[in-house]
C-alpha cells in the first residue's frame, strides 16, 4: 500500500527534513543540494516542532532553520504555491539570518554563511527549465564572487523530470528530488529499491509514521486543507485582479476609440491631415483628450 503521505506538505517536509531526531537526513540533503567546499558534519536544528504543540500560531511558518559545527546557518523551507513578493522574502530572510548572528560592536569576522534553500512545487522562473539555481553576491563585469556569505538556492520541482529507470544512475540531489516527488504514491518497500540508503530509509521512516500515528496523521490533513484553502484564495484574488484588469482594459479601450474617432472626425472637418489609428493608439489617453479638446476648440473658433 502506497505510504499516502505528500513530504512536499510543510509539515510532513518539517519532520522528515528539520527533526533533532533525524539529523542525518538533514545533512544528507543538505551535502546533496550544495556540494560545499567543507561538507557539513554535524548540524543543530534551532526550531524544531516542540512536543505536541500544533497550535495555529506555532504552524504558521514550517521551514527548518539549522547551524553546523563552523557557524553556518542553513534555512530550508517548502513552497507549494507563488506567493507574491517571495524573491524578495527570500532575501530578507536570507539576510535577517546573516545579520542575526552579531550585535553592534561584535567584530564582522565573526559572521558565518546564511544559506537558504527554498524548494518549490511551482515555476518561479517560468521562461527556463533549469531546477536548481544559486545566487550570491557576485560582480556584474567578470563574474567575480565578492562573497558566498549569503547565498540563496532555488528548487523548481515541475522542472525535475527523471523516471524510474534513470534514477539510480542519479545524483544524490536528483534522488532527493524524485524522493519528494513521488514517494507519496510508491510502498516503502519501493521506495528502497529505487532510493537504497540509510537516509532514505530513515526519511521514508518518518512518512510512514506520519501515516500510521493516528494524530500526527490528522495534523497532516489539517494541513492539506488549510494549504488548498489557501492556494484556492491565491488563485481566487489572481483571477478577480485578471477580472479587474481586463475590465479597466476594456473601457480604456473603448475610451481610447471614442476619442481617436473623434479626433480623426473634426481633422476630416478641418482639413487637417488624418492621424493614422496606429498613431493615436501609441498616443496615451491624457493627450488624445487634449489633443480632442483643441480641434473643438478651432472647429468652433471657424465657426464663429
């Protein structure tokens, strides 16, 4: 029987990825996402779910936030919907993490990497394909790193597409990928042919207690309600700002015609030579009014 649990939830991600009880897999996906200089050894998770706590307040936010033995901050958070402003919450998180470690007078040299990798089951670069990217503070002109002390990674989920058959000849990234992607619909005992490993295991552990423990089962529904509740009020609010938009356009447009109809009627009347429709229509609204009100003004003039 498939394990029925979706890692790609926010509570499920936060207990297979962000528990004191399951570090080793924290630092495995960690090591497999960036491949740093230094892998890390050892990490501390520094706000793990407190016992049975799931008020309302304490699930607001389910990211994992964890230091390793030199300093490093590490931020991993789930992402199922595009939340306007996201690039910019990521980086003001991203800092927040950096500028957190000293207060004022404490030496610079003491700051350490805030690292943060944001997982997406959506496009937030839709023109590419790519599905992981990384962004440091690095020169305009010549590519020159200035510093990776803060660093932000990107993970597109729809971007990922590796089949069955191929995983296994995959990277440990990759295989973290597929693991998010389809382990909800696989058996436990699958999942281990496909994805062999301690920490894969260990990962495919926690859904399958998450699965099986009546009450951690319930919070995990209450969290797909509340996520489709919100996603559905994200795509609602899109499409009456669509709605409006397209409202606004369409009477500027018959705004935009009444007055270069007009204004093409009183130069036929004048004289004058006739604005051609593609002149007028890169002409903005504001002055086609001005431009109405003076041929009035000269047809009444002639008039008098």
């Amino acid at each position: 029987m498939p394990i029925g649990i979706d890692p790609k939830v926010d509570f499920a991600f936060k207990l297979v990825f962000g528990s004191p009880e399951h570090t080793r897999v924290t630092i495995h996906f960690l090591n497999a996402i960036l491949n740093l200089k230094h892998p890390i050894v050892w990490v501390e998770i520094l706000n793990p779910i407190q016992g049975k706590d799931r008020s309302e307040e304490k699930m607001i936010a389910l990211d994992v936030l964890a230091r390793d033995s030199h300093g490093r901050l590490f931020n991993i958070e789930m992402q199922t919907s595009l939340s306007m402003g996201l690039k910019q919450r990521l980086t003001y998180y991203c800092c927040l993490n950096y500028v957190r470690q000293i207060g004022h007078g404490d030496d610079y040299r003491k700051l350490r990497p805030a690292i943060s990798i944001c997982v997406l089951d959506c496009l937030l670069f839709p023109k590419s394909d790519v599905f992981h990217r990384s962004f440091r503070l690095s020169c305009d002109q010549d590519s020159v790193v200035l510093t990776d002390d803060v660093q932000i990674h990107t993970i597109e989920l729809p971007n990922f597409r590796r089949t069955a058959e191929e995983i296994s000849q995959c990277s440990d990234k990759e295989k973290w990928l597929y693991f998010l992607l389809n382990a909800e619909f696989l058996e436990a005992a699958e999942i281990s042919a496909l994805l062999p490993g301690a920490e894969y295991e260990e990962a495919t552990g926690v859904l399958a207690m998450v699965s099986q423990t009546p009450e951690e089962r319930q919070f995990y529904e209450d969290r797909v309600k509340f996520l489709r509740d919100q996603n559905a009020q994200i795509q609602q609010a899109r499409f009456e700002g669509m709605e409006e938009g397209l409202e606004q356009g369409l009477e500027k447009g018959i705004e935009r015609g009444t007055l270069s109809g007009k204004i093409q009627l009183l130069q036929q009347l004048l004289g004058d030579s006739e604005s051609s429709l593609s002149d007028l229509n890169d002409t903005s609204i504001a002055e086609l009014s001005v431009q109405l009100q003076d041929l009035q003004n000269r047809l009444r003039t002639r008039d008098v």
